[in-house]
C-alpha cells in the first residue's frame, strides 16, 4: 500500500496474466493460449514497408543485411514513425470489413480486444445498469467491473462446466459471455446465443469470440438482426499477433459510437502504424490463416486423445486449448512438476476450477514432449 494511492487503487484486485517468462525460447510455453506458429510472412514485409514508407529505398531490397551496416539507412527507415498513426486504424478496419462483409460504422479497433472489453464496460454498464457473466469465465470481466464500479453477476455453472443460459435469460441487465468460454474451452450453440439476445433486446450482450475461429459459430452473422449485439474478436490467437496488440469490435453503428466516445475520451490511437499494417495483412491472408489453424486443430485432436489415454478428462474443447483434470493427482502438483521441467501450462487457484489445468496447444513436438513429461509425473506421483 502507497501513500499516494486512492481508494479505488488500494480495493482493486488487478487482472493476473499468465507468466511470460523473460526468454520464451527456453521454455515450452503452453501457458497464454499463444499460437504456436509465426504470422504469415505478408506481416513482416508489411510492418517492414511500414517503416520504409516515405523513403525511396526498396524494403525487400534492402532486408535485415544493410540495416545492420549503414546508420544512415537506419535513420531514414522508420522515420513514418514520427507520424501518429490513423485513429481509426483505417486500413486494418478495411480488411476486416472485407473478410467480414461488414460496414466502416459497425466496426472498431482496439489494443487487444482487452482494451475493448474495458471500453464496453464503461460504455454500456454502470452502477444502475448491473451486467451478468458465466461464474466461469475469462477473469478480466469481474476486474472490468470492480474498477467501473458495475454490479457484476456471476450465474453459477450447470454440470460443473457448462453455462447455465435459462439461469441468464431469467436475469437482467446486460451480458458479457466468452464464446468458446474460457477457461472451460466449450462453446454455446448460435441458437442459445440468439436465446440470450431475445430475453435482452433492451441492454448489451456482448460475445467475446476470442477462441471462435477453433471452435463454435461466429454470432457476427447475427449483427443484422440485433441492435444490442457486440462482438469482439483477438488477433492474439489464431492470426499469432499477441505480441502486436490488435482485437477489433463488430456491432451495430450506435454500439460502435458509443466505444469510439469512451476511446476518445482516453486515447485517440490506440493502435500503432507497425500494429494497423500487421493487422491488415494478417487478416487478407486467408490462406496462411487457415493453414496455420488446421494444424492446430489437428495437434488438438491427437493430444486429447492422448491425455485421456494418461487419465485426464476434458470437455471437448472448441478452443486452441484444453481444459483438463485428473481423477487421482492434484492439478497443482503437475503444474509444478511441469514448471520444473521448464514447462508452462496454466494453474488457476480459483472455487471450482483450482483442480483443473489449461493446455494450449502447441507444435506437435511441444506436445509430444509435454505428454512424455505427464507420463513421468503420474507415475512418480
Ligand atoms: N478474451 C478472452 C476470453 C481471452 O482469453 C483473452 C486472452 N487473454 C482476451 C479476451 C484478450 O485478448 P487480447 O487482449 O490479447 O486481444
């Protein structure tokens, strides 16, 4: 506790991330539900062509060799930089119209789709306008709501795992749902999505699809025919751009205006130039999209089948993760064992989850190596 603090500062209970060791390269890093694989090559030459731009060099001319020798190269690349970036993330948001059939007023941009779930909790909700959430669910929303000052409802969970839609239909106020759900890895339906819209016409729901493109139907398709529908999408997981910080929103115009009013009352620019061109090119190559997915989703199948031949039992995961526990050995113990072995998965010391462990999925060898290494601790346990 600080002297200079204020009341807020001194109540709150910040948001815990994953570690994220000093050096990645020395760990096997299943902690953060990164991607495994590197963005497509058209990022790099697109943050490359942004730092070129306004110089007459040729960036795939010139590449990593010259910028190591000439100082005077160095200061000429990059000197965009100087330059705020577009506000509105223009080109990035073009692309996702795009990819999404989507128009300019039914999207926004933001650093990380973190910063637009804050932004929606001060947009939406307020003390007189309490919002729910699953009991399980992405640890950040009951973080957003304490420091907004939001009553936040957390609905209890059926069968263990499972969000109980009727408990939120009976409910009011707005809603915020991870769907796939983390850190339980399962999806809901579109139709119970819908459900959860129709018993809401008059408040929020707002659909955090972090995990969708493993899992689950998109409720983007919905945007048409719900007013109160906001969706909010990462590029952290299945475009491989954690590093970058880029989530966008897609909702109807009145939502996004109201995001854009509470994004221009802290920070313009929330997404930096070297951000906006990662961000488009890795949304315009599909190609590399679904290939780098299909491989995850491949390695998903294989280490759950796995897994469960060790003893562990997961719900069927929608997600670049599994969600996973073991009938005679103590998820805490095998995250130490695991961390021992330089291997990061994730232990949430929380009611109701703190004997499970999530997995992301990593290469297959990351894998293989994980599964050898479970093998050891459950039989010196
Ligand atoms: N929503 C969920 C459900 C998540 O698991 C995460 C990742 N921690 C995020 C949002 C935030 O993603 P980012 O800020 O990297 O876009």
């Amino acid at each position: 506790m600080s002297r200079f603090w204020n009341t807020k500062t001194r109540q709150i209970e910040p948001y815990v991330a994953g570690e994220q060791p000093g050096n990645p390269s020395e760990w096997i890093k299943l902690n953060t539900n990164e991607n495994p694989y590197p963005p497509s090559p058209a990022v790099t030459e697109a943050i490359m062509n942004e730092l070129y731009a306004g110089t007459d060099m040729d960036s795939e001319k010139v590449g990593n060799r010259v910028l190591k020798v000439s100082n005077t190269v160095l200061r000429e690349v990059g000197d965009v930089l100087r330059f705020y970036p577009n506000p509105d993330a223009d080109d990035f948001l073009e692309a996702i119209c795009e990819r999404f059939s989507l128009r300019r007023e039914q999207v926004f941009a933001g650093n990380g789709s973190d910063e637009i779930l804050a932004f929606s909790f001060i947009a939406f909700w307020d003390r007189d306008r309490p919002v729910m959430a699953p009991a399980v669910s992405y640890s950040f929303y009951p973080v957003y709501a304490d420091i907004f000052d939001i009553p936040l409802k957390r609905v209890p969970m059926t069968n263990g795992l499972e969000v109980d839609v009727d408990g939120i239909i009976s409910g009011d106020g707005g809603v915020v749902i991870a769907n796939p759900n983390a850190p339980t890895s399962v999806a809901l339906t579109l139709h119970d999505i819908r459900r959860i819209l129709d018993s809401r016409r008059n408040e929020v729901v707002l659909v955090d699809e972090a995990y969708i493109d493993y899992g689950g139907e998109s409720a983007i398709t919905l945007l048409p025919e719900y007013e109160n529908l906001l969706v909010v999408r990462t590029l952290s997981k299945s475009y491989s751009l954690a590093g970058m910080r880029v989530g966008f929103a897609a909702g109807s115009p009145e939502l996004i205006e109201g995001l854009r009013r509470v994004r221009d009352s802290f920070n313009s620019y929330p997404l930096d130039r070297l951000a906006i061109a990662a961000g488009a090119a890795a949304i315009r190559d599909i190609d590399y999209f679904e290939e780098s997915r299909e491989m995850v989703l491949s390695t998903r199948a294989r280490t759950a089948a796995e897994l469960c031949s060790l003893g562990f039992r997961m719900p069927d995961s929608s997600t670049n993760f599994l969600f996973v526990t073991h009938p005679d050995h103590a998820a805490k113990d095998i995250f130490m064992h695991l961390r021992e072995r330089k291997m990061l998965v994730r232990y949430f010391n929380k009611p109701d989850i703190d004997n499970y462990l999530r997995i992301t999925i990593g290469t297959d060898k990351e894998m293989d190596l994980l599964v050898s290494a479970l093998k050891e601790i459950l039989a010196e346990e």
